[in-house]
C-alpha cells in the first residue's frame, strides 16, 4: 500500500465530475499508478458554483474551489494542494464549442495548458486523467476506423481535445506529469435535460420516451453511433487511474471501446424493453448542421491497446437502457 493522496477534479459539478466525485467520495481506497493508496481528499473545480457547494456539502472530504482555469487564484490553489491525481473534466461540449471559437479554445484548450504549467510548479509530477473524445476522428461516411487512425478532427471541439492530449503527452515525457488522455465514446443514456453537445440526441432518444416525452430525431436512422454507458465512463475513469505509467509504454493516449449501434437499433430496443408506445415518442426533424457533425464521427471504433490493458465496453445497448432505468428508479 502506498499511503494517502489528494485528489483534484476539474468540472467537477458537470454530469460526469459529479458521478466521479461521488464515487471518490463513497470509496477510501483507490489504486493509483499500479499502487493501492487511500483517499485523503477531494479539491473539486468548477465555475458552476451552486451545484459545487451542493456536491461538498455531501461528504465531509470533498472541498469545493469554485472558479475557472484561467484564475491564478484558482491554479495556485491547486498547486498548494499538491495533488497526487487530477481528473480533468472541465470543458465546453461540442455544439457550444463550435458555436463560439473563442470560449471553447479558451476553456477547451487553455484551460488544460494552464493546467499542465500548474503541474510543471508542482513538487511531484501528478497523474493526469483528461477527458478527450472520439471527436478527434473523423471519417468520410461514419465508418469503421481502429484506435491507430490518424485523428483529424472536424470540430473545433475535436480540435481542441486533439492539441489538448499532445500537450499533455509532451508535459508527460518531460516528466510534469503522468497523463491519460481518454478518448471517451458518446455517452448514453445521460440524465437531466438536453445539453449542447451535436450528440444530445443520443440521450434524448432513450431518456425523453423513457419519461413519456417527445424526442427529436435530427440525424438518419442508420447513423451509426460508437457509446458507452455513464456508469462505463466513470469506470474506465477509475481504471484509468490505477494503470502504471509504464504499461502506456510513452503513449498516453487511450481510445475506449464503445458499442456501436446504429439510431434505428437504438429504438428498436427500446420499443423491445419499453414498449411501442414509447418509440413512438421520437419524430424525425432532420438538422444538416447536427447530422454534419455527427455523421463524421466514427460509426464503430477497435479499440485492442485498450481491451489488452483491460478496458471493457458494455454489453449493448439494452444496458444502457436498463442502466438508465435503474438510475431513474432510485432517484425517484
Ligand atoms: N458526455 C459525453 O458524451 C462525453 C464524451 C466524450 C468526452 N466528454 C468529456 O468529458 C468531460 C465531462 O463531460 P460532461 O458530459 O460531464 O460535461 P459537462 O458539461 O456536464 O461538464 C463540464 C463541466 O465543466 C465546467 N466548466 C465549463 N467551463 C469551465 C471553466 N472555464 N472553468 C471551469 N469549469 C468549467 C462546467 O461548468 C461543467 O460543470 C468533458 O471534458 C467532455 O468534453 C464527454
């Protein structure tokens, strides 16, 4: 066993910083760079303060430090926190991004620059889980393509996570830090309202039928989507964590394995698990915009660095369904 660490969250009062701090929280124990070592405590981050203070006040070693990453405030105290592990999910999602240049590169970007010149003032390099995103690819029609694919992104959201993970594989060969940059799938089913992501959809599909609500389709049926369940998200998250630096052998980073399903098969497992009645909530309204960014995502993604280094997608898309169902029962 390793001893104690402290742990940094940035974006932490967003859909997966919440679920990630949460779970940090429920746990003492937590394996860290191939080693075993107990949580001492939490900073979280974020510039969305209300629901910050909210999440501190649930667990006595959680501490709220509100702000951006553009505040020397907010860095420096980070830096005195000295952590051993930062998550770093902090960001602005793709359709804000590529509706307003200057804030996604701001906080998409900067933010995660800031952040490495953080590390760099630190006295021990910390590990450096980043939230990038399949968005970094792109493919001529909604293809298959494999981890080693040549990211060329086609947002300025991609583009931004892109140059965000170089920066921190430099950062990491220097020896400022320990980074994993993980290239999340879309994630579904997402609780709560629609966000700006161009893959909103991809929830809404599921989640507004689910609760006897209409749900825009804006993209063709046989778009093919590569996801993961939230509850996956935070474990690769996790898991992320624990891997020794030395098993990413200079490659820092990781595409995750997704399931890939098209729209069509979406809602037809929801009609099996649901009902007609449900699937019936869902129009199509094609939008070129969305159905743009989207169809130029990859349509499914293999993943074998990952799956050799033990990350795991789920099962179907009828567990992402029921993982969202069950959520939704025990909240009510
Ligand atoms: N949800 C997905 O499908 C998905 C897929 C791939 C990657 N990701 C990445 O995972 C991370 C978390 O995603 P999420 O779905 O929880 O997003 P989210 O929008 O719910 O959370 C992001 C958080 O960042 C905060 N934030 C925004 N600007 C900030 C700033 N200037 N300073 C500090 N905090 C700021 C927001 O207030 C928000 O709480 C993001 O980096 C996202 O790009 C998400």
């Amino acid at each position: 066993m390793g001893g104690s660490m402290r742990v940094v969250v940035t974006g932490a009062a967003g859909f997966i910083g919440q679920m990630v701090v949460r779970a940090l929280a429920a746990r003492d124990m937590l394996r860290l760079d191939g080693t075993e070592r107990r949580i001492a405590a939490i900073l979280a981050t974020d510039i969305a303060e209300a629901p910050l203070h909210a999440l501190a006040a649930t667990h006595r070693r959680i501490h709220a430090l509100p702000g951006t990453l553009d505040d020397p405030a907010v860095l420096n105290r980070i830096v005195a926190d000295a952590p051993d592990l930062i998550i770093h999910l902090a960001a602005v999602v793709s359709g804000q991004a590529e509706a307003d240049w200057d804030l996604g590169m701001a906080v998409n970007l900067r933010g995660t620059l800031a952040l490495i010149e953080a590390c760099r003032r630190m006295g021990r390099p910390p590990v450096v889980v980043f939230a990038s995103s399949v968005a970094v690819f792109s493919c001529a029609d909604n293809d298959t393509i494999t981890e080693d694919t040549l990211p060329a992104p086609r947002s300025s959201y991609g583009t931004q996570k892109l140059m965000g993970e170089l920066a921190l594989r430099d950062a990491s060969r220097r020896g400022f830090l320990k980074a994993r940059s993980l290239r999340f799938p879309t994630i579904s089913v997402r609780p709560g309202a629609p966000n700006r992501a161009a893959s909103s959809f991809a929830s809404g599909i599921i989640r507004e039928p689910l609760a006897g609500q209409p749900a825009a389709l804006p993209v063709p049926r046989d778009l093919r989507l590569h996801l993961a369940s939230p509850g996956k998200a935070l474990e690769y998250t996790l898991q992320a964590c624990g891997l020794t630096q030395d098993a990413l052998g200079g490659e820092t980073t990781l595409t995750l394995p997704g399931i890939s399903v098209t729209v069509g098969g979406m809602i037809d497992t929801l009609a099996q698990l649901a009902g007609p009645a449900a699937a019936a909530h869902i129009t199509s309204q094609p939008d070129t915009g969305i159905a743009a960014i989207v169809a130029s995502w990859p349509g499914k993604i293999r993943c074998p660095r990952a799956a050799a280094l033990g990350f795991t997608p789920n099962t179907g898309i009828a567990e992402l369904i029921e993982e969202h169902r069950n959520r939704m029962n025990s909240a009510a």
